[in-house]
C-alpha cells in the first residue's frame, strides 16, 4: 500500500515549531517511501479562525521546502481539502447519521442550562463534565418531533459504560483504557459543522490516509478514534505520537520566551535559516544511527526512520539552534550569503565601503543575519574605547609598547600607497622582522587603533584595506594621542 501522510493544521495563527514538526515528520515519513504528502485545512472552530492564517500555512510549507502533493491547491482526487468545503458536501452528516443507525451516535437536545448542572470530574488537572447520556434513551418520535420543532442538537458518540477499548501507537505501544472514563464526545455541533476528532476520523478514512503524526497530549482522547473507527468497521491508520517539546527550563513551549521566538516566520526575522530550522526541528525527538547533526532535507528524506523517535521530551536549546545556523552560514554560497547580509550591513554602514569585503570577513564568524551589525559597526565611525584594550599578555603588548609600535609603523603607513591587504601586510610583516618581534606584538596594537574593538571579523590589515589610507593613518593617529594622553604615562 502506498504511504499516505497528511499535515492537517487549523488556521488560527502563525505556525508554532511544534507544528512544524508535526508536518516535518509527515513530511519525511511519506517521502521515506516514496508516497504521498497532503495539506488538509481544519477550518471547523471557526470561533478560533484568524485571517490570513491559511496563508501563512502556505508561506512556511513552501519556505522550509516541505511541498505537498495535495492540497486545496493542487486537487488529488480526494477534495475538497478544507474542512468547511467538506462540510457544505454533507458527508459529516452523512457518516454521523450512519453511526446513529447503528446505535454508535445518538442527537442530543440538552440545553446549556442542563449541560452546565451535570457533575464535574477533574482529570489531569481539568475539570470537565461527564455527559450522563440523558437523550440516549429519547424514543425515536420525540427526537423526530424535537427534529421538525427546529430544536437545537448535537450528535454524540454513544460509548457503552462497560468494556475496554484498546488504542495502538508506534512509539507507546497497546493502550487500554476503561469505557467507563470515556465521555460521549460530541460528533457534530450545534452549528452543523464537525468537531475536530470526528473530522480527522472521517477525512483520514476517506482520504486514505496510512499514518498519522502528532503530539502526544492527543494520546489521551485516541480511544475514542479508536471507538469511531471500530464502529464503522475502518481499519484505522499508523499512529504516531510525539513528544512534548520544551524550553530549557523543562516547561512546555510557549510562543517566544527571553531567548527568542518559537514561531517560524519569527525565527526567520531573526535571522534563522529555514533550512537551518528544519534541519534542527527534525533532532527534536528523532535521531539517526549515528551522531550526525546536519542534514540537507534530502538527507533527511532519505535517513528517517519514526522507529527511533523517542518518546521523551525533547528540549528546544536556543543556542543549539544559533550554533547550527552558523554552520549553515559557513557552508552557504557567498553570493546567496551577500544577498542576505547586505540589508543588515546597510543598516549600519552608510560610508562609501567595499560591503563584499565587509561580508566576506563575517560570514564565517556569526550565528545568526543580525550579528553582523555588531561586528561591523566599526568601519562606520570609530567607536569610543578604553586603552586597557592595547594591553594583551598572550600578545605581550602593553600601553607603553603599543605606543611604541603605532609611533613607528605610522612613517611606515604614511609612505605606503598600496593599501591592499597584501601590501600593508608586507610592509609591516618587514617592519616585524627588523623589530625582532613576534607578529601580534604589532599587530595587536594596530588593529585595536583602527577598530576599536577587542574582537573584530577580520585582521589588522584586512581591516586598513577596507578603511583606505586616509582613514586608517587617522585611526593610528588617534590611538597614539589616546595613549600619549593615558593617565599611566
């Protein structure tokens, strides 16, 4: 049988990491075997649907390359793909009028009123209501007669109050709860549309779907798919649940935390790469055979096995995900890389400077687009900095050295006309030799002049030719005179 996946998202906002994965998983588990990936809209809560919200489901898909073969925008001969489209066709209705004639559904009448007087129970820390199946036992001329009255209903799932029902997932295994704990859960609202656990029954069958990925807080209600499909005589999917995701601190995800967003077009403005988060999302949870970290999506595709999907939390490391984005930054072609980079270095630097150069020198030394602003924003103007900066004991300079050093290379640099990095390299690396010096005693000094900085993306004289002469001799110039002024002399 062909592999059949779908990612079935529900358009109330942007697009978590932890749908995301959901749909990265599909993704993989389908194109593993060469099957089929589906994009299904779950558009029924329509109290929750936010504009625009569709179309950032596409944006991402299509950006984190995780193309569908199916979807409302490409017809496979399963549509239509968007939940309240399947409504207006009627087959909710259909397959929940099939489940009353066989006694698996039944309409249900009660007002608010009633409902909110039935007891409560807390489970897992909620409290909820067990309906007592009150209209269960309605003969069928007073729901005929409450039908043609016009009366509000719902259609609840008729679950008997004795037995087990027994669910199978991948990565849990067998299991069985008691009847008993399952409420009839509502099938169809008052609203006629479906709910969103008798939809997902209904669209997997008939779209025959194979395997079904999603989080693991679903495992509790996944009997009740069970019942569903035993009730109709379907054979029910793959399941495979995932683990929670969480922050460092162990907490579930929210949607940003002080360590940045968890939102995927968020994460894109600040700075991630798509295929760097795809690469990272598909580690929460999963593992190949070996301690590999990155893959291509291809790569991916052809490595993933949701066998070795663990079923412990996975936690989101904020700086795991820079550390890869770097990685990514390393490997990128430059010219995609320039492309990137040059809004960034445009914000900072409005002088009249070589910006290749400039993003050449930092592609290898950031994590993440933004960073470069702080790397490079010396070239602009010369930043206000203290001369405890010359003293460097690796180096073995100090302020009375680098003194030194700069009050004798600048006759050197004043006569110097090519101010390539190769010509100032020479000519110092001369000056060196004659010094009887290591090179970072006269590097060191030269570089904290013209920059300013303690760490900078690039070397002395990398940096002088990107400056040009006239700049360069008047950063020496003053580094000389902050010295000469220093309190220590």
């Amino acid at each position: 049988m062909k592999i059949r996946t779908r990612y079935a998202p529900s358009p109330t906002g942007k697009m978590h990491v932890g749908n995301l994965r959901s749909a990265l998983y599909e993704f993989l588990i389908a194109k593993h075997d060469g099957g089929d990936f589906m994009l299904r809209i779950e558009d029924t809560d329509r109290e929750r649907f936010v504009e625009g919200a569709t179309e950032i489901i596409y944006r991402t898909l299509e950006k984190t390359g995780l193309c569908h073969d199916e979807g409302p925008d490409k017809d496979g001969g399963y549509g239509p793909y968007v939940q309240s489209q399947r409504t207006k066709t009627g087959i909710y209705m259909k397959y929940a009028k099939e489940l009353i004639e066989k006694g698996q559904a039944y309409y249900c009448f009660c007002d608010k009123e009633r409902l909110a007087s039935l007891k409560t129970e807390v489970v897992e820390g909620k409290e909820i209501s067990m309906y007592d199946k009150h209209c269960l036992s309605l003969s069928r001329e007073e729901i005929e007669a409450n039908l043609e009255a016009g009366k509000p209903f719902v259609i609840r799932q008729n679950i008997p109050n004795e037995g087990r029902t027994t669910f199978h997932d991948e990565l849990y295994g067998d299991i069985t709860v008691e009847n008993v704990e399952l409420d009839d859960m509502i099938l169809i609202k008052s609203d006629g549309f479906p709910t969103y656990n008798f939809a997902n029954v209904v669209d997997d069958h008939t779209m025959n779907i194979t395997h079904v990925v999603r989080g693991n807080e679903y495992l509790s209600s996944s009997p009740k798919y069970q019942r569903l499909y035993d009730a109709f005589g379907w054979q029910s999917p793959v399941y495979v649940h995932l683990p929670l995701i969480t922050d460092e601190n162990h907490k579930k995800l929210a949607k940003r935390s002080e360590n940045g967003s968890y939102i995927f077009e968020e994460m894109v403005e600040q700075g991630l790469l798509p295929e760097a988060i795809v690469n990272y999302i598909a580690l929460l949870g999963w593992s190949p055979e070996d301690n590999r970290e990155i893959f291509s999506l291809d790569e991916l595709i052809q490595e993933f096995d949701y066998h070795r999907i663990s079923r412990s939390p996975a936690v989101f490391d904020s700086v795991k995900l820079r550390w890869m984005n770097g990685e990514y930054m390393k490997a990128m072609d430059f010219d995609k890389f320039y492309e990137m980079a040059e809004p960034y270095l445009k914000q900072v630097l409005k002088k009249d400077l070589d910006l290749k150069k400039i993003a050449s020198m930092v592609k290898t030394r950031i994590e993440v687009l933004p960073d470069i602003m702080g790397h490079v924003d010396f070239f602009e103007e010369l930043p206000e900095y203290d001369v405890a900066m010359y003293t460097h004991k690796k180096m073995k300079t100090d302020r009375t050295s680098s003194l030194e050093v700069l009050k004798e290379v600048l006759p050197i640099l004043e006569e110097q006309t090519d101010y390539s990095n190769d010509g100032l390299y020479q000519s110092l690396l001369k000056y060196i030799e004659e010094k009887g010096c290591k090179n970072g005693y006269v590097m060191w000094p030269i570089r904290t002049a013209v920059s300013g900085k303690q760490m900078t993306p690039a070397g002395a004289t990398e940096i002088m030719e990107v400056l040009g002469r006239e700049e360069s001799l008047k950063r020496i110039r003053k580094g000389i005179e902050k010295l000469e002024n220093d309190g220590a002399f």
